[in-house]
C-alpha cells in the first residue's frame, strides 16, 4: 500500500510534538486513532552516568531505509499516514531523539504499526551511537533485547555479524 501521508525527516534541532501530530492529522477526516512513540536520551546507560549521547548516520542513505521500513508497515498495517522525525548530532538526557507517528481509522492497527517501526527503527536504521560519560565515549552496541523485539515481526536482525539475515 503506498501511503500519500508520510514523512521521514532527520535533523539536528528538537521539534514540537503536538504541531507533528496536527500536521499528520491535517484534513484526513478518516482517522480514527493516532499512536506516537516520542523516545528521549536518558541520563544513565548499563549503570554509567551519561552526560552526552551523539548520534551520526548516512545521509540519504538513512532516509531511505527508513522509507523502505514505512513500506513494510503500510503492507502488514491498515495505516493512514507515518510521521518519523530522527535527530542527530550531540544530545543531552531528557532530549527528545525520535519520533514515529502512526494514523490509521482504529487504534489497534495504529498501535501495533507504531510499536513495529520503533522496533524495527531500533535495529535497522544506519545510525551509530557514541556515549560520552564520565569514564569516556563508547560506541553504544545493538542489544540482544531490540533483535528479539524485532524477531517477534518475524524480521531477523541485519547487522555486522550477520550482515544477510
């Protein structure tokens, strides 16, 4: 199903949360449900204090692969329109990071389409983060518990030690 209602954007400056989801809204009388999922840096990361988070991707190539996530969605959901807003660059604890808005006429399908973009958003997306805390930056790793949210899709995680599954 193409969707005409969406958007992918990634940026460097916060945005607002309610204008999104106005805009995602604007003239589609058929909506019923609209679920959002706003995700924010937190100050703490595997018991470290985190003072900075700094996210970098591939530009273009970023977008598209988030487009191709949206693609999926509208072919498993009955969706009416996807918002995903991405930022970059150096985030402080309690900025927002990511946003992924779902429309669709009844709830249950604008919920599970968003919660399966988040997942799939978590382990797909070409983007690299670095942690800087008190005993210095690391590059932060995929987590066992994202490929397993990802599995229940039935998607196998694409990453460094598997890149083809």
């Amino acid at each position: 199903m193409a969707l005409e209602r969406r958007s992918v954007t990634i940026q460097t400056e916060s945005f607002d949360l309610g204008a999104e989801v106005a805009a995602l809204r604007a003239g589609d009388a058929g909506i019923g449900a609209v679920c959002a999922f706003l995700g924010t840096v937190r100050d703490v990361h595997d018991g470290d204090a985190v003072a900075t988070l700094e996210l970098e991707h591939y530009p273009g190539m970023t977008e598209r692969a988030i487009d191709a996530m949206i693609d999926e969605a509208a072919r498993r959901f009955d969706i009416r329109g996807v918002r995903v807003i991405h930022r970059v660059g150096p985030l402080q604890p309690q900025d927002a990071i990511v946003l992924v808005a779902v429309t669709s006429a009844h709830r249950g399908q604008a919920f599970q389409a968003c919660e399966f973009l988040m997942d799939y958003l978590k382990t797909q997306a070409p983007f690299w983060k670095k942690e800087h805390t008190p005993q210095g930056a690391r590059w932060v790793d995929a987590r066992v518990s994202d490929d397993a949210a990802l599995a229940r899709w039935g998607i196998e995680a694409k990453n460094a030690e598997n890149p083809t599954g």
